[in-house]
C-alpha cells in the first residue's frame, strides 16, 4: 500500500504518518528526516548538504533521487507512507513518472482551520513562529501544494480527514477512510 500524507503546517501529518504506518506495517517515508539524516560520506549527502548549508532549497530532481533509493529500501518493500511530498504539482508529476502503474493507493487530506493552524504553530514556541510567518507558511500551502488534492481527486484515491480532535480519533478516522 502507498499512501501520501497531505496537509498544511500543523495539521499533523507527521503524528498521524507514524501511527497510521504503524498500524499498517507501512515505512513512514519523510523527506524532511532523509534531509536530518544525510552524511557526508556519500557523494549525495556531500551535495544536498552543501546544497542546504547555502540556504537554497534542495532541486526536486535531487530529491526525487533521495526518495527513489528510499522507497528500495527493504522496509518499505511492503508500502509507505509518504510525508513531506510532494508539495508541488511538478513534484507529483515527477513521482508519478517514477512509480508509473506502480502509483499511489490513497492520498490522505488532513483539513484544519487556518485559525487553529496558527495557534498549533505558535504553540510551539519556536523564534521563527510568528503569526506573520506561519500565515506565509500556510499561503505557501494553499498556493503550491493544496493543488496536489484536484491532481489526485479524479483517481478517486483522496480521502479527506477532519483533523480536529485527539490524536487518536483522527488516526482511527484515517484508518477506516483507507480500509473502506
């Protein structure tokens, strides 16, 4: 099974990434921990960090490369879960290029109001959440990403999941919308 994870910053797609591959037996495929966990011992890890020590963004072609050979690992042999992307309608052209009929089962849509976003955010209590910049997040989101929903809405893979409440009601939501 192949499941994307989608949502604005602060949704949870995350938490609920772990829990709902946990539950399934799937790898939880982030792109944000491949980037944590590069080394400088490989000649791909030596370019996308020298790539991120600029402060740019790392190109999708690199990245693709980076979820390429992460998706061949054996533990994701099974399935995934993918969480952090796409995030952009190149980016979902790019991997449906790449996983071709081979392509994705469910395309998960945690939906939480922007009001409540920004207070999860800056919860957090991190010097870069102001409320000015986690609304530039979120207007980054609905720009770049949110497009990604009408890309999958015609294959009738997308289930949309209210992601207020406690963690675990919206894992259970998130379960019976994939096994139904």
């Amino acid at each position: 099974m192949k499941i994307l994870f989608l949502g604005p910053p602060g949704a949870g797609k995350g938490t609920q990434a772990v829990q709902v591959a946990s539950y399934f037996g799937l790898a939880h495929v982030s792109t944000g921990d491949m980037f944590r966990a590069l080394s400088d011992e490989t000649e791909l890890g030596r370019r996308v960090l020298a790539i991120m020590a600029s402060g740019e963004l790392v190109p999708d072609e690199t990245t693709i490369e980076m979820l390429e050979a992460r998706i061949e690992e054996d533990d994701a042999q099974d399935g995934y879960i993918l969480d952090g992307f796409p995030r952009t309608l190149a980016q979902a052209e790019a991997l449906d290029a790449f996983l071709g009929d081979d392509s994705l089962d469910h395309v998960v849509v945690l939906e939480v109001p922007e009001d409540e976003l920004v207070l999860r955010l800056m919860a957090r209590g991190r010097a870069d959440d102001t409320e000015d910049s986690v609304r530039t997040r979120l207007g980054v989101y609905a720009r770049d990403t949110e497009p990604l929903i009408a890309h999958y809405e015609p294959r009738g893979i997308v289930r949309h999941i209210h992601g207020l409440g406690d963690i675990d009601t919206i894992t259970t939501s998130i379960i019976r919308a994939i096994e139904s």
